[in-house]
C-alpha cells in the first residue's frame, strides 16, 4: 500500500486533474513540464522552418488563393505605395533578378519586409497546383476599394476611358482585360460586385501587374451604373456580335466606356439597352466572334487610337 502511494501519478493525469484540486507546487511543476512560453516556442519553429529552407509560415495571411506570384505581378505590387506587404517569397535566383526592384522600392521609401529565401520545392508547395510562379511570390493585403466617384472626380474634364463587364467571371479573362486596358489607357474596370471573383494570384498573374495600376470598382447594379454615366456625358458603347455598326464606324467622344458580356451570353438585355450604341467588331467566316478579353483588346485600342492628344 506504501509502495502504490510513494509511486508519481502517470504523466496524463495533470492534464485531466482539475487545476483548482492542484497544490501550488504541482501547477508549478506543471508548467516546467509544459515548456518555454508559446512565443518562443513560436520562434524556434519559425527558426527551424528557416533553417529547413522553407518559409517562416506555410500558411500566409493572405490564403494561398490570394498569393501573388509571377514576376510582373509582384514587382508592380512591391512598388505599389498603395500596396501592404507583408512578406516576399523568393528563391535565390529569382531574388537576384528581382534585385533592381528592391533597390526601387527603398529609393522610394516604400516600408517593406526582407525576402525570405525559400527552396522552389517549398515555393510550389505554398501556391495553386500548376501556377507558373517564376521563383517569387508575395503574401500581400488587399487593396483599398476605390469608388467610381473618386475616378471620375480624378479625371476631371480630361478624356477617359473605361472598361465595364457584365457577369464575365472568368479570372484569366478579366485579369487579361485589365492588362489591355492598363495598356491602352483606361482608368477603371467596372464589375457587379455579385458576379465578379476576388482578386486570386490566377487573376493578377494574367493582368501581369495592372491588378495595381487599374482599379477594379464594384458595382451593385449595372445598368444604373451606365446610366449615371451616361448623364455624366459618357458615350456607352456595348460590344455585340449583332451589333449593327462596327465600332470603328462609330463617332464617339472623349469620355467613353466599353461594355463586353460573358462568353456565350453576351451582354444582358437592360445592360444592352442602356448603353449609348451596340457595335460588332469587324470579324470574317467562319469566326463570328472572339474571346472577351481579345475582343476588349480591339475595342480598346480603337478607342486609344482616336483619343485627343
């Protein structure tokens, strides 16, 4: 009976006893046994993560949904002053290319994290299966949203261009139409904010950096929306492929928006009916009509093209 008493009762069971039955001297012991504190046990692993050639967090803030990667993404996201990092994935060889871009951002006085230098394996691991990530890729926050207010009141009297799409959702198409219109200089891209996906790492790899130089402005309900511009003296043309006129037979002015819809769809009946013009791109048989991000590219430029100087 001695014996059975003198024995330390299992290790489980300071973890199962209720602390208020726990003398002080075995809360004390007991929090020996548990360690160092959670911070600096947070640090040794952060530690050994590095050591091991991988990032300090293989969970970023942002989701690995919302990854940036690919250089042109990244770099235009790293000298946005508009953009918060929060920490730069690289490997040791896409480090060494992306050096100039570091060397802009701390001429500029832009606060950024140092890069963690990571092995491509671990890189791979934290993105989307497939995403052709080029060694880099940053846990950034989300950008401000911007009103269709404040662009407009940017823009003044000064020619503008904008771009709106009716429920296409397709991330490689709109990340693709935003690059055509960073190209051709448009201000705004215009979605419903229902029917639009989130700004993912798939999207800003196809806009290949204008994610950070056109803003993406929500709206609730399209055809409102034309009509405010309309009376804010926009020409709306809406791209169809029955359009009667072909857009570049069209007399529009310095202030214009263009409207595609969803492939296959096209553009809503309210939506359509709302804008100024329906125009068709000029297509030969047996090809009736194109990709919206190629046909926003064509649209664009026509608009570029005849923009006053």
């Amino acid at each position: 009976m001695e014996e059975a008493m003198s024995k330390a009762p299992p290790k489980s069971r300071s973890f199962t006893t209720r602390r208020s039955r726990l003398s002080p001297s075995t809360r004390e012991s007991e929090k020996i046994d548990r360690g160092p504190p959670r911070a600096d046990r947070q640090k040794e692993r952060g530690q050994e993560v590095r050591q091991a050639g991988t990032p300090p967090l293989l969970a970023p803030l942002a989701g690995r949904a919302q990854l940036l990667y690919g250089i042109h993404a990244v770099t235009a996201a790293w000298l946005n002053p508009r953009r918060s990092c929060r920490r730069l994935y690289a490997t040791r060889s896409a480090i060494a290319a992306f050096a100039p871009t570091l060397g802009k951002a701390e001429q500029s006085g832009l606060k950024r994290p140092e890069p963690v230098i990571v092995e491509r394996e671990a890189l791979e691991r934290l993105l989307p299966q497939g995403a052709v990530l080029q060694g880099i890729a940053l846990d950034g926050a989300p950008l401000p949203e911007v009103d269709l207010e404040d662009v407009l009141i940017a823009a003044g009297d000064a020619p503008i261009t904008l771009v709106l799409l009716d429920q296409v959702t397709d991330p490689h198409n709109i990340g693709a139409v935003l690059r055509s219109a960073a190209a051709f200089g448009a201000s705004g891209l215009i979605v419903q904010s229902r029917h639009a996906p989130e700004i993912t790492g798939v999207l800003a790899k196809a806009a290949s950096g204008a994610v950070d130089c056109i803003p993406i402005l929500r709206e609730t309900n399209l055809s409102r929306t034309i009509e405010r511009l309309r009376d804010a003296g926009f020409f709306v043309i809406g791209l169809d492929e029955e359009g009667p006129v072909s857009v570049g037979d069209l007399a529009f002015g310095s202030r214009v928006v263009l409207a595609l819809g969803a492939e296959g769809v096209g553009l809503r009946r309210l939506v359509a009916e709302n804008c100024t013009a329906l125009a068709s791109l000029p297509t030969l048989p047996p090809i009736g009509s194109l990709n919206v991000s190629n046909a926003a590219a064509i649209g664009l430029y026509e608009i570029a093209r005849r923009r006053p100087r």
